[in-house]
C-alpha cells in the first residue's frame, strides 16, 4: 500500500480488489488513494457495472 502497511489477500478465488470482502479500513473505500492504479481501475469497473444494474455504492465502501 502506498503509506507502506499491508493488508493480507484472501486468495479465495475472487478478483483481486486489494483488499478482501470486509475488510474495514480506508483501502477498502472505493476511491481510496492507498492502493495502486491497477486495483482502482477493477473497482471502477465493477462499480460502473453494478451502477447500470441499479446497484448504489456507499461512499466508504
């Protein structure tokens, strides 16, 4: 992570976010400026998806 600590993956088959399912912290926030470009790229995609889909994000989730 970009301030230097480490949150553990889950490798449970599920695409890789940064940070696993219920993980309660900042880099789980969707637009959080922790993690790398990469990650912030799949969330927007996935976020973009579930949009179309009538799905609404929370701002810290």
């Amino acid at each position: 992570m970009k301030d230097e600590r480490v949150i553990s993956y889950l490798d449970d088959n599920t695409v890789d976010m940064y940070t696993s399912f219920d993980v309660f912290d900042e880099a789980s926030h969707h637009d959080s400026k922790l993690i790398d470009k990469q990650y912030l790229a799949k969330r927007n995609y996935l976020r973009s998806k579930m949009q179309k889909h009538n799905f609404t994000a929370c701002q810290i989730e």
